[in-house]
C-alpha cells in the first residue's frame, strides 16, 4: 500500500475502518510493518474471517488496483506466471515460411506473443497495486515455490525474455485456510497474521458497520447467538462472513428480535451441513435464547 501520511499503526486502523473493514490493533501493526519493511503479508484462519477483504480494504484504503490470483489444485506457472501465445506464433512462423530458425526463435518469443498472468501482470504494472494471492494452500508445493522469486525479489525471470524487475513494487497480500502446511521458505519472506474468529463484541460491530439498517439489540442477539453455535463440534462452523448473510436475512424477512423459530427456519443460512444443523436446533431448544453466549 503506499500509506503515505500514516504514520502509526493507529492511523491504518482508522483508515481501514472508513472503508468497514474494523481491524484490530495486530492487524494495523502488520498491515503497517509491511508496507515500512516491503514484505508480503501471510494470513492465515478459518474461512470466511474476513482475510480476503483484507486484501480489498488495503486496495481502496490506498487507491490501488487489485490483481488476484485464485489458487487451486492444479495450478501451474501457465495460469500464475505467464504463458505464449502459441496460436499467435503460429501464424507468424506460417507468415515467414522459409525464415531461418534463429531468426524466426528471436521474432517468435517477443513481448508481443507473451501472455501475462496474475503473478507478472503485478510485476509489470507501471501503478502500484495490491497482490491478492488467494488461497495458496490450495497449490502444490512445486507451484508454491514459483512464486518465491515474486515475494522476496519483486522480479520475474522468462527464459526467453530475461528478467523483469517490478516497477513499483506490489503490497502482496498471500491467504491460507491452513488446509495444508506451507513450506518455511514462503514463510520466511513473510509477515505472518492469524485472523480468528472475533469476541462478541467486535462480531457486533462488523454487524452494525456491514449490515445496513440493522438494530443494535439484533446485533448484539445475533453476534451472541453465532458464537454459541461456533462452541459446538461442527463440521464447518459458521464464518463472519455467513454471519452477515444470516444478519440480512434476518432483516430481510422483517424479524426485529431473534425468537426459537425463527433460527430454526433460517439456521440454513448460516450452516452448510445438514447434520449440523440438526445439531445446532436440537441442542439449542433447550437454551433460552436470552442466555446464549453470555
């Protein structure tokens, strides 16, 4: 980010909330040490917490671009990288039929037949941007390890080409779920965040700040409610994210104070399985919603 003007960790925080994302005071000092060290950011936690809108606050807060790469299994330097454009080629090999090879090799692998993906697109920018590496622990090790040169050099190396230093250098935000163990040479090259769940308090907060025209006794109900529900043994429970949807919902059904049968008949909401939602109602009709989370 250029936080230019920012002068504190304090400062980051009031500027990631103008645009409702609430940080805590950690994540104001990574977020500031980052962008005085140069160093990319690795968060880490549930999904849902609020770590790819991290990302996205980072770029409105400093009116950069968001590039994002979605990771996946199955990712490789083609769709992270850069790739050529061997149609292109192609015809340009069919155009100069009788060129010799040398000289056609040289013509052929030019910045004209070159396919940028997300990874040199950040490199390249003439702007600065913000890097959104999203999901990396969803690739395999060998495509994790192409992406060190781009989180501790800012440069790219293209065989053909050489190597292209970035001209501003990219803030690279990097999101784990933890699904797997990430190698310790991406470690470290980074400033490491763990985002968890939020106290009762800040989920309210988040409440109020994202959801428009919500009470602040609806809030404070449903903010109470989810972290009871997250204290069960669930399969996958409910993220910030899915509390927010269940806020709206609520809302949008025109409930201004949460009752029994109303979690039941919206529980699908803010719970994926049906196993735990069968769970979650059955344990929670014993427990009077006004004690939940207290």
């Amino acid at each position: 980010m250029t936080t230019e003007g920012l002068q504190s960790p304090a400062e980051v925080k009031e500027r990631l909330r103008s645009f409702d994302y609430l940080a805590d005071d950690r994540i104001a000092q990574v977020v500031f040490l980052a962008d005085r060290l140069g160093k990319p950011i690795l968060v880490e936690g549930p999904a849902g917490v609020g770590k790819t809108e991290l990302a996205k606050a980072l770029a409105a807060v400093a009116g950069r671009n968001l590039i994002r790469l979605q990771c996946y299994e199955g990712l490789d330097e083609s769709k992270a990288l850069y790739e050529w454009n061997y149609k292109k080629q192609l015809l340009r090999i069919q155009a100069d039929e009788g060129t010799a090879w040398s000289d056609l090799e040289e013509d052929i692998f030019a910045e004209e037949f070159l396919l940028a993906r997300p990874l040199l697109e950040a490199i390249r920018s003439p702007d600065p941007v913000v890097l959104l590496i999203d999901e990396i622990d969803r690739v395999e090790v060998e495509t994790e390890a192409l992406m060190l040169e781009v989180l501790s050099d800012f440069q790219v190396s293209i065989p053909e080409l050489g190597t292209v230093v970035a001209q501003t250098q990219p803030l690279v935000v990097l999101t784990s779920n933890n699904t797997r163990e990430l190698s310790e040479a991406l470690k470290r090259r980074c400033l490491f965040l763990h985002i968890g769940y939020p106290s009762v308090e800040r989920e309210k907060e988040i409440l109020l700040a994202r959801v428009e025209g919500l009470s602040d006794q609806l809030a404070d109900q449903i903010a109470r409610l989810v972290r009871s529900v997250r204290n069960f043994q669930l399969k996958k429970p409910p993220s910030v994210s899915e509390s927010i949807d269940w806020a709206r919902t609520l809302l949008a059904l025109g409930v201004a104070e949460v009752e029994q049968g109303t979690v039941e008949e919206t529980l699908h909401v803010l719970l994926k399985y049906q196993n735990d939602i069968d769970k979650v109602s059955r344990d929670l009709s014993s427990v009077p919603l006004d004690t939940v989370a207290t």
